[in-house]
C-alpha cells in the first residue's frame, strides 16, 4: 500500500469523523467532544488537503467558503413550487381547518404541529448525496442560486449521512430538501450594533438580516454572518421513503440537518391548540424569531388526497400569532416629499419592538388619517405590528395626552423646497409641485438606482444625498458623469476619532464606477420604471417597453396609442405623454441615451441569427466546473445564450456533453453512445471562441 493511499485514508476518516461530530451538534443538540477537539480535526484535515491539494473535493468540510457568486444570482427553477400556506389568523379559523381536516377523513387524523420560524426560505439540492445547489424561494416557481454562499453556513451538510441514504428511492436522481434559513435574536443584535458603529444603515429584523446576507456577493461576508437552518420539507415525497411529515422530521435529523426540536404530533384539536398557546407564550425566550406555528396533516397520502387549491396546499395552515401592540411615545410627527411630490406624514416615535422589528418610524398616510386617529405629538400612542406587515399607529392613550398638546396639521409649504403645496380636489394627498424640488430630486435618484431599477450596487441614500448635497447630482443622467477620483474623495459629512473628515475612499468608489457601467446595460423597461413616471409600476413599463421598444417609439407615441396597450389605460397614458413632452425630461433622456444608457429593448429589435452560433445544438451538462467555479446554472445560461438547447439527460440526439470533475453516470452514457465529451477547458473556450471545437474521432 503507497503512502498516497494511507493519506486518502486518513482524509476520508477526518472527514467522516468532522461530519459526524457536525451531526452530533447540530442534528443531535449533543456534542460528544470539545470545541477545541473538534478544531484540531479540523487543522489536520486542512494540513494534509493543504500538502496534497489532488485530495481535495468539494465536499470537503474545509471547502465550505470559497467559490463565485457572479455579478447576478442565476435563476433557478424550483423542482416543485413553493407553495405559501394559508393564513389562520386566530384560533376560530384554525378550527375551521381543523374542521374540514375531520369531514375529508370522517374523522380527526394526526397532524403535526411545527414552529413558524421567520426566517427566508431555502431549498438545498443533493445529487448522489451532496449538495450541489441552494436557491431561495424567489417567486415559488423560480428562485436564486445561493449555493456559495449556504455552504457556509455550519449546519448545512455539504454530504448526506450514509446511514440516511437508504431511504432514498433508487429512482430519485436527485434530492430537493426545504426550510429555513436564519440569523439567531443575539447575532441580529451584534449585527446591527456593528452597522450601526460603521454609520451603514441597520436590518429592521432578523429575517431581513438572512435574506440580505444570503444574497452577498462575495461568500466570505456570508460566512462571518452568524446563520442557521431548520429543514422541514422534501419537494417530493415519493423520493423518499418516509411515509408522513413526523418521519419526515426524523429522516432529516438522521440525514444531518438541523431539524427544529419543537414539534408534536397532535391527534385531537385540543392538543393543536395547546401547542399554539404554548408557541405563543414561549415565543419571547426563543433564540430566533416565530410568528406562528404551522400544522400539517402527518400522512403524506392523506395530504395527496386533499390536493391544492391554486395557491396553496389544503393539507397545511399557518396559525399566525396576533398581531402585537406596543405603547410608545410620538416624539414627532415629520413630512416626507416622495419622487412624485406627495407629502405624506411621518410618525416619529421612541423606539420599541413590535413582533420582532424596532418600530421606529410609521406611516400616517395623510392628514385626514392623523384627523381621523386624533394623534397629536407629545402623545402616547399604541403601534401594532403582524409579522411582516407594516407597523401602524392605532390611536393615543387619551388618559395619557399632556394638556398642551394640539391638533396637528399639514404644513402649506413643502418641507424640502418651500413651494406652496396643493391638494386637488378629490384627493387625499398634498402634493409639492415644483420642479426643483430637492426631496423629490432624491427620491428620483434613488428609485433610479434601486434593485428593481437600474440596480446600481451600493448606490445608497447616503452616498446619494452628500452627492445631491455636493452639488454634483440633480437628475439621474448626472449618475453617468461621476469619475472614480471624485467619488472617492466625496466628503462624507462625519469625522474620525482624529476629527479628520471621513471620505468615500478608493475601494468604495471603484465598486460604484463598474456599478454604474453595468447598470447602462439593464432592459429597456426597467430604464422606463427608473426614469419614475407617475403611475408607471415595474409591469406597466414592461408593458410599454413591449409595445414600443425604442425610446424613439415611445416619446413620440400619442396618448391614443399608449392608451390601447393592454394594462395601460387613460390616466397611464397621459401621464406617460405628459412626461415625455416636458422639456427638462427630454433632456435627461437624450443625455441617457448619450452616455450609452440603453434606450431600446435589445431582444425585439436584434432577431439576428448570427447571434446564435450554437443554435440546433443539445447539451447536457454533469459534473463540476471547478476550474472556473461556474455552476451548472450559470454554465446552461450561457450555453442557452448562444442558441443551444442544454437538456438534463443524454440521449443519441445529444450534441455535446460537458463533464466537469466527478463527473458520474451522464458521462458513462455520452462515452457508451458515442456522444462527443467537452471537458471545462474546452467548454471554456467553446464560450470564448462562440465555435465549437472540431470533432477529435
Ligand atoms: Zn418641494
């Protein structure tokens, strides 16, 4: 036996001993060695794969960071929907549910009482046992890759548990597992009080802490963020031999998952409620947020008898706690210019938390809003807040107003520019109408920049407003006029400990410049949803965007033609023609379309088939694309990109498989029906090159 055989050995003996002592912790709760232990396992495994990099796999335990995320998350399409549950907002709709549970099954059958973790979504994607994708839920039908960046996170298993793996069926070629990723109360906390010490602005709760550190970039950030995972679903359950939701629970915990210790299963409606009540007054001692408990029918035939409806699964309810309501103080009462000049109030009150969040701030929506709910500064106010919905101001504690404290009313002046403001007849709101307006010049801005936008990374508010205090932005053309030196030497307003004033500084400031290169290239409709039209939504402008998809179309189009689109009626129409003809627009457009902005939907003019060198060809993609740490999502876009059909299975119509490392039955059956094999150098250049290689045989 060589030397090189006694250290793959021992490697893989690490390994099994580092992921059992994972499983011990997380799955288990119940450790068996000290954390120091652990460490030197861990230290001796990195030596060896660091002495004989050949070993190392992906899979490893000292692989979890590294990797690629790339400028966008990849798409991914979800094996099967993610459903979203049906709401019981108290405990006479739970019985309702519990009701028409007894009536389909003439009697009352088990279901199993989980906690409702509030955290984002995940779905992880095994293939012969290791994990090869993380997604987030996106829209339930197609999510984000996140794979990078759930590596990292400790109680994810990079492989599945030998001992689990018996139970999965023989057909299934691959694992969809489902649950929860979040950030613990206390890391919350320290996250924000770090924000807060860095001037960057704080996360309102712990679900919004997960999902933004999920959706980093670069993994390394990812993996100094303190999350973890509950897992509690398979997207097929015919996958799996299990026969219901509670042995589907311990399957998990056996396969190595961290599988939430709060459940029961329950077998009259007493017990479901019991367990309610009991999720309820424990909630606050919890490590990690809740906002209510979800009950499933326990037999997976049982749910399959009672099905779908079109949104979502009969077989399953949220009980969501009540909403909480909290006293607090109203501090102040502000006025906010919005983009299209609207005033709304603003209640500025001591912070609390509400149902998990740090209510701060709360919408009064209008004056006839603050009339109606008589709430006046120097009161105290009761907030409410459900889960994720808004928080709200209900009304003052009368017994509590002071005796000085008046009416409150809207101002006649904007706040920001000092205009006169106006309220038109039949509508609620005040609106500031001048065009120089700098709190709707900000608001412009902003929306320009945002993620559903021209989505110019790190573009905050800011950077925006010392940009707009500066001098140097007045409307979004400027954005493509701002040069690296500049930015980085753009005073921030505040000082260091030495009283130095603080800067943007050089890192931040090339990150914006490629930030606002690449935003020039965003689609046409998202450049007509940046530029803030009033009533112009996300889907009205990919609406406009594709019935004309020039700028030239589009501004000289008549209110008639733009009213004829379908989802566009009147008052879209003219405000569209109105924008379009005011002269301060027409200049910002044509100094867009001078910096290169895109000013046309690229996909209805090109059609060109030069375009699509690869177009009649069929890939199938298998195995792992180290070299360049693409995954096979991002490998199939590009492919698609250039015309070619990228399938899941080879087959004699196959044109070209590409076999990454470790590559398994798919590149078997390419060699045995003679389909040519690409390997990453050659994908790569196949990429590059936009040719095909010739054909070798
Ligand atoms: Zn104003």
């Amino acid at each position: 036996m060589s030397d090189q055989t006694e250290v793959s050995k021992r490697v893989e003996a690490l390994r099994q001993e580092i992921e059992h002592h994972t499983y011990l912790y997380y799955a288990k709760d119940a450790p068996e060695i000290s954390d120091a232990a652990f460490d030197s396992l861990m230290r001796e495994l990195r030596e060896l794969e660091a002495a004989h990099p050949e070993l190392i796999v992906p899979q490893s335990p000292t692989q979890r960071v590294g990797g690629y995320v790339g400028e966008q998350f990849s798409p991914v399409v979800h094996k099967r929907r993610l459903y979203s549950l049906d709401n019981a907002m108290d405990f006479a709709e739970l019985n309702a549910w519990l009701d028409r549970v007894e009536d389909t099954f003439g009697q009352m059958v088990p279901v199993c009482c989980e906690l409702k973790i509030d955290g984002s979504s995940i779905a992880l994607t095994y293939e012969d046992g290791l994990l090869v994708r993380a997604a987030t839920r996106g829209d339930g039908t197609t999510g984000e890759d996140v794979t990078a960046n759930m590596r990292t996170v400790r109680d994810v298993p990079l492989r599945l548990r030998a001992a689990a793996l018996s139970s999965v069926a023989s057909s299934a070629e691959s694992l969809e597992l489902r649950g929860e990723v979040y950030m613990p109360k206390s890391s919350f906390e320290m996250l924000n009080a770090a924000a807060e010490m860095e001037g960057k602005a704080p996360f309102a709760n712990p679900r919004n802490a997960a999902a933004g550190s999920l959706r980093q970039k670069d993994p390394h950030v990812t993996a100094e963020r303190d999350l973890s995972t509950f897992l509690y679903a398979v997207a097929d359950d015919g996958e799996l031999e299990v026969e219901g939701q509670w042995e589907l629970l311990q399957w998990l915990r056996e396969a190595g998952f961290h599988v939430n210790p709060d459940v029961e299963l329950c077998t009259t409606k007493e017990q479901v409620r019991a367990f309610c009540e009991r999720a309820l007054e424990r909630r606050g001692a919890l490590a990690y947020e809740i906002d209510g408990v979800v009950v499933k029918v326990n037999s997976f035939a049982r749910q399959r008898q009672m099905g779908f409806t079109a949104r979502a699964p009969r077989w399953a309810i949220a009980y969501k706690f009540p909403p909480e309501e909290k006293t607090t103080l109203l501090r102040d009462i502000t006025v906010q210019v919005g983009r299209t000049g609207k005033l709304t109030p603003v209640a500025e009150l001591d912070p609390v938390v509400v149902a998990g969040s740090t209510v701060a701030r709360a919408t009064l929506h209008n004056e006839d809003e603050v009339e109606r709910k008589d709430v006046r500064v120097g009161d105290t106010v009761i907030v409410r807040k459900a889960g994720d919905v808004i928080p709200e101001v209900l009304g003052p504690v009368l017994s509590l107003r002071p005796a000085d404290a008046s009416p409150w009313h809207m101002p006649r002046v904007c706040p920001s520019c000092g205009s006169v403001v106006i309220r038109e007849d039949n509508e609620a709101d005040y609106r500031c109408i001048s065009i120089d307006c700098p709190a709707q010049s900000l608001e412009r801005l902003l929306h320009w920049a945002s993620r559903g936008a021209l989505d110019i990374d790190g573009m905050g508010e800011e950077i925006v407003s010392r940009l707009v205090a500066s001098g140097r932005l007045s409307d979004v053309a400027d954005y493509y006029t701002l040069t690296e030196p500049e930015l980085a030497a753009l005073d921030m307003g505040r000082v260091n400990k030495k009283g130095e004033p603080i800067t943007l500084g050089k890192t931040v400031a090339a990150k914006l410049i490629v930030a606002i290169d690449e935003s020039k290239s965003r689609s046409f409709a998202r450049v007509i949803y940046g530029l803030g039209i009033r009533h112009v939504g996300k889907t009205v402008a990919e609406l406009v965007a594709a019935a004309f998809p020039t700028m030239e179309l589009l501004s000289t189009a008549t209110e008639e033609e733009l009213a004829k689109v379908s989802g566009v009626g009147e008052k879209i129409a003219h405000a569209i023609f109105m924008f379009m003809r005011t002269p301060d627009n027409v200049d910002v457009i044509e100094r867009l379309a001078r910096y290169q902005v895109t000013m046309a939907d690229e996909g209805a003019l090109s059609g060109d088939e030069g375009d699509k060198p690869l177009e009649g060809l069929t890939f199938v993609l298998t195995g792992s694309l180290v070299r360049s740490g693409m995954t096979r999502d991002e490998a199939g876009s590009a492919l698609k990109a250039l015309g070619a059909k990228v399938t899941g299975s080879v087959s004699k119509k196959t044109s070209f498989v590409v076999a990454g490392e470790e590559a398994g039955s798919k590149l078997d059956k390419a060699l045995s029906l003679g389909v040519p094999v690409l390997d990453e150098q050659q994908f790569l250049e196949l990429l590059e090159t936009r040719q095909v290689p010739e054909s070798e045989s």
